[in-house]
C-alpha cells in the first residue's frame, strides 16, 4: 500500500510539473504556436526517513522546474536549477562540502528524485545516514 501511495504521489507531482510548463508555453503565443522551444527540465524529489524508497513513505515532497525558468514548490528552486547545471543534471556528482561537521548517529534519509532533465528521463535514488549528511551534499537541489 505505501508504494501505490508513493507512485500515485510521484506520477501525479511529476504529470503537473512536466505539463504545468508546457500548457503555459502553448497557450502565450499567438496562434497556438509554442513561445519558445527548450528541452523541459522538471523533476519531483521526495524525501522520507527509512533505508529504501521501497519501504519508506514519502514525508516531504517538491516539485522543481528548471526550463525555461526555475519555479516550482521548491524553496530554493533558483539554487537548485544553478547547481544541477553545474553537474549537468548527475546528482551523484553532488558531493559532500567541505567543513560540514556531521554526528554520526544513524538514522537513514532515503532522497529520490524523478523526471525529466533537458529533455532526457532522470531517475535517482540515495540512502544518506542522517539529514545532516544528505544536507551536506550540494547547496541547493537536497535542501527542502
């Protein structure tokens, strides 16, 4: 029950950030013909405490846009928009800052992120040990 609930939220969060940008588009140029032409980038993070997306419930989810413009429910959505075309939209080239000074407590945070990155499907998925940890790694895209 808890993966339908988990899929049902990721598909519908992913279906209104991916269309959302797209309808707009479509509907501000005269003759129905698109404003511009950009590869969308629009993506869903979760966020739950557990050791696998599988069996974690979802506690906090986000959806983030980034083509044409950042936007989106994201709280850093500008932040978040630079720092994955820093990494070119690889989020396991988000590494932990230098100087973060973490407990080593276990109690493990599962992060997913889902949708479409220029165009080109993105699926990731990462157990981090503790927030702090998951906190630590980039500025912006983990904080929400």
């Amino acid at each position: 029950m808890r993966n339908t609930a988990r899929w049902a939220t990721t598909i519908g969060l992913t279906a209104a950030a991916v269309c959302a940008p797209l309808s707009g588009a479509v509907s501000a140029a005269p003759g129905g013909a698109p404003s511009a032409l950009y590869a969308p980038s629009a993506l869903v993070l979760t966020l739950g405490h557990g050791t696998s997306a599988m069996t974690v419930t979802p506690e906090r989810a986000v959806t983030l846009t980034c083509a044409p413009g950042p936007s989106g429910t994201h709280p850093a959505a500008a932040a978040a928009c630079g720092e994955l075309a820093e990494v070119d939209g690889d989020l396991q080239a988000l590494t932990a800052r230098d100087g973060v000074l973490c407990t080593q407590r276990y109690d493990p945070v599962v992060v997913t992120v889902d949708g479409v990155w220029q165009g080109q499907r993105l699926s990731y998925e990462r157990t981090f040990a503790n927030e702090c940890v998951m906190n630590a790694h980039g500025s912006g895209v983990l904080a929400f």
